[in-house]
C-alpha cells in the first residue's frame, strides 16, 4: 500500500490531472450512452407498434352512453361534498367561539 501511495507523489501535478479527467470521460461517457440505452428501451425504441398507435383518442362525457346519469351523480356528489365541508368550517368555527369563551 506505501508503494501505491508513493507512485502518486512521485507523478507530476500534470499528469496526474490527464489521468483524473480520463477517468472522469470514460466514466460520464459511459453512463450516458447506458442511460441513452435504457431510455429507448423504455420508451420503446419507436417500435412497429408505437407508430400504428393512433395519436390521441379524446373520449369526452357526449361519448358515453348514460353520461345524463353520470353527470346527475356528479352533481349530487359535489353538493354533498359543499355541505360537508360547509359543515365542518361551522363546526370548527363553533369550536373557537366555545373556546373563546370558556377562555375569557
């Protein structure tokens, strides 16, 4: 171990940064080109299937049958959700005014 620590004093401050910025290109330029890899391996490399893939298929609520129903219950489940919030913004309200009071 001495011996390897010895070969690094004795190189030139130079050198020594040829050899640092070497290692650091071979290994930057090596990860990039296996995540360039991995990435179209995800993506799917624009395979056969990718192009006969239509772009974009946009269903909208006019699509679907019973959508009358579905937007009913839509409806009735956001006028619950307004009354259940409303509710608890009174119910913590009523809290601070009782604390409040009890306080003082």
């Amino acid at each position: 171990m001495v011996g390897s620590a010895q070969r690094w004093r004795d190189r030139p401050a130079g050198r020594l940064l040829v050899d640092m910025l070497s290692t650091l290109l071979t290994l930057w330029v090596s990860l990039l080109l296996l995540m360039w890899f991995i990435q179209r391996q995800i993506s799917g490399g624009g395979s056969a299937d990718k192009r006969r893939k239509p772009k974009k298929q946009r269903v909208g609520f006019d699509d679907v049958q019973g959508v009358d129903e579905a937007k009913e219950e839509l409806v009735e489940v956001n006028v619950a959700f307004v009354l259940i919030t409303s509710l608890r913004c009174l119910m913590n309200v009523a809290r601070q005014i009782i604390f409040w009071y009890l306080v003082v």
